[in-house]
C-alpha cells in the first residue's frame, strides 16, 4: 500500500503568483504565534480544571443540570475562571482557524469571505458568552424548578 | 507529520464544538426549564460517546500542543521530539483510563 502524501501547506504547490501580502504583517504574525503558544499554557490548566470538576467530581455529567451552573457561577472564582477561558480558548481557537483558512483558501474572495463569517462568529459568541456570565442571576424571579439550594432564602 | 494533522483536525473539531457549548450554556440566561431541557437531551449513551471522543481530542490537542511548545523553546526540543511525542500518546492514555471508566459508568451504569 502507498502512503499517502499531503504536502505541507505553502510548500510550493501554489504558484508564487498567488502569494500574498507583501510584508507589513511581520510583527502581528509574531504576536499571534506567541499568544498561540501563551494562552495554550494557560488553557491547558483552565480546561483541565473545568473538565474536572464537572465530569469527574461528584456524580460527574449526570449532575450538570440548572442548579449546578447557578451553584458555580453564584462564586466570583469560577466566573474569572470562565470568562478566562471563555476569550483566551475563542482567541485561541479563532486565530487556528485563520492559520487554517489562510492555508488550504487559495482564492483571495474565498479566504475573504470564510475570515468574515469567523471573525463575526467569534464577536458573537465572546460577547453572548461574556454578557451571560456577568449578567446571570442563579435565583430567577418566578422560577420554581431545580434552583440551587441557597435560593430558597428568597 | 501525522501528529500535525491531528493537531489541526482536533483543534477545529474543539473550535466547533466551542461555539455550540457556549450556546447552549447562554440558555441559563433564558430560564432554567430551557436550560434543563436542552441539557437533558444530551443524557443518553449516544451524547456520552461523543462527549468522551471531545474530551480525547482535548486531551491530545492540549498534550501536543505543549509538545509543540517545548520543541519550540526548548533547546533540545528538536532532538526529542519524537520520544515528545511518545510521552503525548503515553499522557494520553494515563488521562483517559480513569476519565473513561467515570464517564462511562456514568453513561451506561443508569445512576
Ligand atoms: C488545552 C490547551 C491547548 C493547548 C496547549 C493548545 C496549543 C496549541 C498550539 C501550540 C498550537 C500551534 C499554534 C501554531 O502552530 O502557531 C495550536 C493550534 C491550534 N489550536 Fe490549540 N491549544 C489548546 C486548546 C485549544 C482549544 C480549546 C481550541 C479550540 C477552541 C484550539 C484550537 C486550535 C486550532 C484551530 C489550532 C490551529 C491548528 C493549525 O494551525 O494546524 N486549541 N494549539
């Protein structure tokens, strides 16, 4: 059987016609493949802890329902931990995704065009995500069901 | 070579599935009724395995990615990276062992 060979992007297949910009973008390229590298150290910790503490402490997935969102983020410490790992893991993920659109896209109209659905993607979700954390209230007026425990002072 | 292209593939599939988990996650704003509806649908065998294959596409992912790191900073990354990536498969099982006999007691154990 043969092996099967993907060339490695850039590596010549692309005709030197279709390279794009010509420098100018040296430094944000450097920041990006720093912050890569950065917010990976620190999503290695963030995840791990989330993975954790909601699949493995306790009675693990089957526990996750309202009450035990409304019991974690009821504390500033997992709200921070969150909203941490909600931008740097988006950034993160967001910039891949580019690397990747910037590889395998070859004309500049599609690159164009999948780089504005990402972009608006990730606006969407970093902001959803942040105004859900700030402005959750775990004791929700009129709501009976599966509240966490500490509501029924209300 | 190969580890590169699972780093890729991983790190889409997670990026995918991001946008979805925050999502759903929103739903808490909505009402808890909404919220635990949704999440109730996930409750069942079929939802369990898909959650096990993300958290083995995380796990690689994550290990990998410092793999890369160190073969980056490190002065003699370079030279081992191959027993690098040995330690990335070896990590990899020691994490899924005991996260697979939790999640999968869980799943198909009915408690
Ligand atoms: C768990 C901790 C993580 C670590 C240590 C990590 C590490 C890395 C590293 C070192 C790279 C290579 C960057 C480069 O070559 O410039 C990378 C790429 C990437 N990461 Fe992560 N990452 C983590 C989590 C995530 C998460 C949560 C996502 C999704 C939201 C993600 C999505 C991606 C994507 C799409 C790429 C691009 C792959 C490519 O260009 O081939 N990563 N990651």
């Amino acid at each position: 059987m043969a092996t099967p060979i993907i060339d490695a992007p850039r590596s010549g297949k692309i005709d030197v016609k279709y390279n794009r910009s010509k420098g100018g973008k040296g430094s944000f390229e450097m920041v990006a493949w720093l912050f890569m590298r950065l917010s990976g150290v620190v999503l290695v910790v963030l995840i791990f802890g989330h993975l954790f503490v909601n699949l493995m402490v306790g009675d693990g997935v089957h526990a996750i329902d309202f009450g035990f969102v409304a019991g974690k983020w009821a504390s500033p410490f997992w709200q921070i931990w969150d909203l941490l790992m909600l931008w740097l893991a988006m950034l993160h993920g967001t910039n891949g995704v580019r690397t990747i659109i910037n590889d395998y896209a070859e004309r500049n109209g599609t690159r164009m065009a999948l780089k504005t659905v990402l972009y608006v993607a990730t606006v969407v979700i970093i902001v959803l995500g942040t105004l859900v954390i700030f402005t959750f209230d775990p004791c929700p007026a009129g709501a009976v069901t599966d509240l966490p425990s500490f509501c029924t002072a209300r | 070579m190969w580890s590169w292209v699972g780093h890729r593939i991983t790190g889409v599939v997670i990026f995918f599935f991001l946008l979805v988990h925050v999502l759903d996650t929103s739903l808490v704003r909505v009402s808890p009724e909404a919220y635990n509806a949704v999440i109730g649908t996930y409750k069942n065998p079929i939802m369990g395995l898909g959650e096990a294959g993300l958290v083995a596409a995380i796990v690689f992912h994550a290990f990998n990615g410092l793999r890369i790191i160190a073969i980056d900073f490190w002065k003699k990354g370079n030279k081992y990276q191959a027993q690098l990536l040995w330690a990335v498969l070896i990590l990899w099982v020691v994490a899924m062992v005991p996260f697979l006999i939790r999640q999968l007691s869980i799943v198909f154990g009915g408690n």
